[in-house]
C-alpha cells in the first residue's frame, strides 16, 4: 500500500492538489502529511495483528487440499473400482504409520510388472511423506519433486484430511487458457513442443498396452494399423476396462477411443490448446498423412511459457 497508494498516485493527486491550490509547495506538504497520516490510522484501527504469523500461512497446504479418496489396505481390483466410481485418478492408502499414493499410472506399472489385481494396495503404494496442513507451497512442490508424484497427502495432526493435486495446483487449464491468447501460441507449430509418439498396433493386447504405457511411463497410446491411426488408448482407458471386469487379453480395440479428434503436427500450439480444452484431454496428437507424427502434453505445451 506504502508503495502502490503513497508513491505510485503521488504524480496524479500532488498535481491535483496544486490544480486548486495553486502551490506547489503546500501541495506536496499536504500529501506527503496527510496519506501517512491516513494510512496509520486505518492500520490502527482496522489492521490485523500478524504477530507470530508465517509469511506462509496463506499459501499453506491445508489450504489447497482437496477431498480425496482415503482407503485402507483393500486390493487392486477393489482400489480400482473404488476409482472409477468416485472419479478419483489417484487414492490415499493408510498402511498402519505409513502413508502410500496409488494412482493409476502405479496401478498400470503393477501390472505390468506382473502384480496380480488381488495384491493389496500397500504392497504397490508409493510411500509418501505426508505433508503438515501448515506447510507453505514450497515444501509441497518439492515433496513431489522428491518422490517423483503428481499427488501429495496432507496431514493434519497425523491424519490424512485431502491431497494436493498437481493439476489443479499449477491450474494447467488456467495456464492453456492464457497461454491460447497470447501470440506466441500462435507463432510456435505443434511440432516445435511434441515429442514422437509411441504406438501400439490395433491386434494388441490390453496386456501389451499397459505393459508399453508403462515401461515408457506415458498417459496415452496412439492405435495405429497399417501405420495410420484409428484409435487412441489412456490410462484413463484401461482403468475403467478393469473395473468393468475386462481381460487382460482382450483387444485393445474393444477399449480405445476409435477416431479421435486430432490436429495436424503442422498446426499452431493456439489450434492445439483450443483442441484440447474443447475436449477436456491432457494430450493432443498431431498427425502427418493419417499417420500419428508428434504427440504433446500440457505440460509439454506449457513449458514455452
């Protein structure tokens, strides 16, 4: 306020002032006097007391947190289901003193490593230090740095109470918003922010496409055949096929999403962006003559930021 009120309108209410005043000395006086003044009084009797406050506390962790999904040591199959039917892409699991994160990319990589869907959650489980409600930000952003997540549990009194989630942290959809605005999006092509993509054949497996979703530890799977694309496969996908009792060995086809919405590798990050949002996707696959050519993630496209 010292700054923005005091010194930044000083130029605009000293000329004032001297407009009806016709001095310039008094003019100065009486603003210089008079907004310290004012400014005092009103901290006086209307400031907060901030003694024994942390610069923190307003950017605490407890005041991210969202409600999560919190079980106990349940199986897979059960942690699955539990997931699809609250919508929840990750769990807290309580395993006696410590606390575990099991999203669906650690689901996916279990079993592809083998883990039957029966194992119980704990068994899994990233371990997970659990963050203090009072903990600034910071501290957050690098307790998933540290543990490699995407998902952090918040603790209060030694009891998990939510999650922070990367995605709603960093506002990702808030992020492509603006960024869909600025020119630069509409300078960078697609391809200039994408990586290549990893493909799986349409005659594959369930199994086989977890197991490549997972040893590349990526969210997404274009389905091509003959080289042209006609399906796309996520995490998101193969969750919901095992809740729904699939098998491993069915098609992957029987679970993608044939004929995807996709732009051309060629297109501007800003028709990329609108893409994505129209769609409410994390990922965008271009394409060169029907053949999947680039693949991009939000991160990915906000990273030109």
């Amino acid at each position: 306020m010292g700054y923005g009120i005091t010194g930044g309108l000083t130029p605009l209410i000293v000329t004032a002032i001297y407009r009806y005043m016709g001095d310039w000395y008094y003019s100065v006086i009486a603003w210089s006097v008079v907004a310290p003044i004012i400014m005092g009084l009103l901290f006086v009797f209307k400031g907060w007391e901030t003694l024994g406050t942390r610069i923190w506390e307003e950017l605490s962790a407890g005041k991210f947190a969202k409600k999560t999904l919190i079980v106990n040591n349940i199986s897979l199959r059960e942690l699955v289901q539990k997931l699809v039917e609250n919508g929840y892409r990750a769990a807290i699991a309580t395993c006696g003193s410590a606390v575990k994160v099991v999203g669906e990319r650690t689901i996916l990589k279990a079993l592809a490593r083998g883990v039957d869907l029966d194992a119980k959650v704990c068994e899994v489980g990233i371990d997970i230090r659990c963050c203090d409600e009072r903990e600034p930000l910071p501290i957050v952003l690098e307790t998933m740095e540290a543990y490699g997540v995407r998902v952090v549990p918040v603790c209060s009194n030694g009891r998990v109470v939510g999650c922070i989630d990367a995605r709603e942290l960093l506002a990702e959809t808030v992020g492509l918003k603006a960024l869909a605005g600025k020119k630069i999006a509409e300078r960078y092509k697609l391809r200039d922010v994408a990586k290549r993509p990893i493909t799986i054949e349409s005659r594959a497996t369930l199994a086989e496409a977890i197991r490549v979703m997972a040893e590349n530890n990526i969210g997404i799977l274009p389905v091509v055949e003959n080289g042209r694309l006609v399906a796309v496969f996520s995490e998101r996908d193969a969750v919901r096929a095992i809740a729904n009792g699939a098998s491993l060995e069915d098609d992957v086809m029987k679970y993608a999403t044939r004929n995807p919405k996709v732009v051309r590798c060629s297109d501007s990050l800003k028709v990329a962006i609108d893409t994505m949002l129209s769609l409410n996707v994390r990922h965008v696959i271009g394409v060169e003559n029907g053949k999947p050519g680039c693949v991009a993630s939000v991160r990915d496209i906000l990273q030109i930021i």
